[in-house]
C-alpha cells in the first residue's frame, strides 16, 4: 500500500548521494511505491492546532548533480501523511530539540521515525549511561575539579562536548596534556552544558564499528578507521569505511539495548563501539546504510521500511 512520506533533513539539494543515508531511504521509498514530501526543520510550524510544514513534493534519482526534482513549495498538514522523517543531524539544540515537541503533536495517527519523544530524551552520549556495564569508565560533568579528579584516576582521557556530532570538539589529553583547564574555559564560553569526558580506548586505532539496528535488531556491521594521527575515526573527518562483521561481544551489547530500543520505537539507530566497549547509541539521525550495503551487498534499508509498514499495517 502506498505512504505518504514527509522527511524533515538538511538541504536535500547539498547532500552526497554516494554516502547519504537519508538519501537512500527516500530512495528505497519511492521504490516501494511511497510518494516523497521533503522540508527543512525551519520550515516546521505549529498553528492553531495543526503541525504544518512548507516543503516541495520531490523524486529522487541517483544521478549526480540532476539527484532531485521538485515541485514548487507548498504547505502541508504533516497530520494527513502516514510517516514523518526525523532526519536532520544535530547539533542537538534547542532548535533540535523544539522539532520534536512539534512533531509530538502528530501521534498516534501519524508514525515519526524515530519517535520524536525518545529521540529527545534519549541523545546519543546520555543513553549510554543506561548501560554502564557495557560502556568505558565515563564522567558527564560541568564541575572542572571533578573533570580533573576522573582524569587523574584514569590518565589517558577523550573529552568532547555532551551534545556534539560528527567527532567536532573531540580531544584526546594524554598524561602529560596541560590544556584541560583551558579547553573547559573554552566550552564554557560557548555554552553552560555539561562535557563528556571518557577513558581512551587504545582499540580505536583499529576502527571505530557502526553497527546498525533495526527494531533492536543488529542488521550489520561497518568499521570506521582513523586517518593517519588522527584520533577520530568519523568519516566526516577522514576516517575510512573497512567491512567488518559482527562479533559475539556486539551481540551481547545489542542484546541488552535491543528491548529499550523496540519499547520507544527507535527504528532506525547506529550505536559506536570500540574494541568491547559501547561508547554512543545514534537515534537522531544515524548514518552508515550506504557503506553497508555496499560492503554486505543486502538491502539493509529495505529491512528498515518493512519494520515501518508493518506498524502501520498492524
């Protein structure tokens, strides 16, 4: 049965259609026969009781630089559509963060992808904390005298902003670093949230895995490796996608986020692990769907709108 599909994300029009998750899921819904509605989130409005948004109607082709083709903007009422996409990446602001208040509005007839609620209460850094047993030595703090204290009891430290993305404001402070007090200085300056600080894991030089999630289910695996002298391993700053496959200590740690996951309709998500240690659970707008397939050679997405067809259906 054909949907009709609205998916909120950044410019359409900038995105790699080689690399873009968002992409190949508007693409594998139109092959499904689901008609495409897309906006960007400062075009969502609430008025007078109705959660609106200003958008084109669009197809997709995987043709560089002809990728898309619109009509002309209009409004619609996200109500009469059947899914609604919550795809632009953060960071995870107050701008983020009122796009799933609005989106609330439109439950339960309207299905949002990833239920907006959770996605709001469950941001990538602070969901990890729910599983301490599976996760590395972590302190979420303000306090500069406390960030000192965690770093003096375990040496060799990742500090990075608590709602930051696409490995932007991450350091590494070996032992002998004597920024700490400065980079806290620094953040401080730009807003009053909270740092995350974590042990450094010495495993990350051989890869940082993607492991993508359907309903709680693991559904594959990629293998994110850090360019030469960096630390980071996002693709966004150099890292390179290896094939990997999954391992019994990935299935145990998916094992026990995977009934959290289902419970608050968190469809799609892309969790972090280096070495054995679960360090992000991505519910926001997880990325890998396309290195995926490529590596595995299976319709990973497709997985993805089956999982939704079938809450509608049921």
């Amino acid at each position: 049965m054909p949907l009709k599909v609205a998916v909120q994300m950044d410019p359409l029009e900038h995105v790699n259609i080689d690399a873009d998750s968002t992409f190949r899921i508007m693409e594998e819904a139109q092959a499904r026969g689901h008609t495409l509605f897309y906006y960007t989130p400062d075009r969502l409005s609430w008025r007078e009781g109705r959660v609106v948004a200003r958008g084109r109607h669009v197809t997709v082709t995987r043709e560089r630089g002809a990728h898309m083709m619109a009509g002309d903007f209009v409004e619609e009422d996200l109500s009469e559509f059947d899914v609604v996409w919550l795809r632009q990446d953060p960071p995870f602001d107050m701008g983020y963060i009122t796009t799933t208040h609005l989106l609330d509005f439109l439950a339960p007839d309207t299905l949002v992808v990833n239920d907006p609620t959770w996605v709001r209460n469950y941001p990538e850094k602070l969901l990890v904390l729910r599983f301490p047993d599976l996760t590395p030595p972590t302190i979420v703090a303000r306090d500069l005298a406390a960030l000192k204290a965690f770093r003096a009891e375990h040496g060799d430290v990742i500090l990075k902003p608590l709602y930051g993305n696409g490995g932007a404001g991450v350091f590494r402070l070996t032992p002998e670093d004597r920024n700490l007090a400065s980079l806290h200085e620094l953040f401080s300056g730009i807003n009053r949230e909270p740092l995350i600080m974590q042990k450094f894991l010495p495993a990350v030089s051989k890869g940082d895995k993607r492991v993508i999630l359907v309903d709680g289910e693991p559904v594959g695996a990629i293998n994110r490796v850090p360019a030469e002298g960096e630390t980071r391993s996002n693709m966004h700053v150099g890292g390179r996608a290896e094939k990997v496959e999954l391992t019994d200590r990935d299935r145990e740690i998916c094992a026990a986020i995977g009934p959290l996951l289902r419970e608050k309709d968190q469809i799609f998500v892309g969790i972090d692990v280096i070495g054995d240690w679960l360090t992000e659970i991505n519910v926001t707008s997880p990325t890998g769907l396309q290195e995926l397939e490529r590596f595995d050679g299976t319709n990973v997405t497709a997985t993805i709108w089956e999982a939704i067809e079938g809450r509608i259906a049921g």
